[in-house]
C-alpha cells in the first residue's frame, strides 16, 4: 500500500512537514519497487536513502526540541531511538535476503510513520507554533 499524504499530518511547520513528505516518497518508492521484479541494489540503495534521512529528520526535530526547551523532549527522542533500534535490528537480519525483508521494512515503516505523525509529531504542535515556527 503506498502512503498518501493528509492534512492531519501536518504539523504546521512547512520545513518539517517537507520532510514527512519526504519520507513517504521514499517509502513509497521502495513499494513501487517491491511491487516489481525486486533487484537486490535497487532495494539496498533505497534503503540506504531512508536510514540516511530519517537520522536527518530526527536531528532536525531534536534540534528544535533544545532549543525551545520543549516539554516532551526527552519521551520523544525516546521513541526516536527505540525506532533506530527497531530498524537495525531488521536490516542487521537481511543478509541475503533483502528482497523478503523490504516487504516487512515496509509495513514496518507504514505502520510506525503514520503512528509517529499523528501522535508523537502531533504533540510538539503547540510548542513549534508557539516559537513562531512555520
Ligand atoms: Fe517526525
Ligand atoms: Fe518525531
């Protein structure tokens, strides 16, 4: 299933939001992909892409976290990590077969993105926009 972006993502701030958008692209690359005959590089590649955007993403979120000395920082980064960990631990399981576990990375990913957006990213809503964030 590919993602589809919606308003109730959004958490007002349009370099943020940008970057959401981002990761839905890429994830739903690698279903466009998958949904083809699979090539080993290709998936590899995407990947790749992914782990190096989401480090991206979470510097950027956490960056603003200090800086407006946000209320729910620690909890977050929390959730960042234990996301971080949870993808290792799948890739660190692919050897071979990257191919099978990209079917898996992806509901993975689905499944956590959607969950992250519209509770934890929700939840620094106020304080983004209170800090004259947008
Ligand atoms: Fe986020
Ligand atoms: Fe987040």
């Amino acid at each position: 299933m590919k993602l589809q972006w919606e308003d109730k993502y959004s958490v007002g701030v349009k370099l943020i939001d940008d970057q959401h958008k981002m990761m839905f692209d890429t994830i739903n690359k690698l279903v466009d992909v998958l949904a083809e005959v699979p090539q080993k590089e290709e998936v590899n590649e995407i990947v790749k892409d992914l782990v190096e955007y989401k480090k991206f993403h979470f510097v950027t979120e956490e960056k603003y976290f200090d800086e407006f000395n946000y209320e729910n920082s620690e909890e977050h980064k929390q959730k960042h990590k234990e996301f971080n960990i949870r993808l290792e631990g799948l890739i660190a399981e692919w050897g071979n077969d990257s191919v099978t576990l990209a079917f898996k990375l992806v509901d993975f990913l689905e499944d956590w993105l959607l969950d992250h957006l519209i509770t934890e990213d929700q939840k620094y809503v106020e304080c983004f926009a209170k800090h004259g964030l947008k």
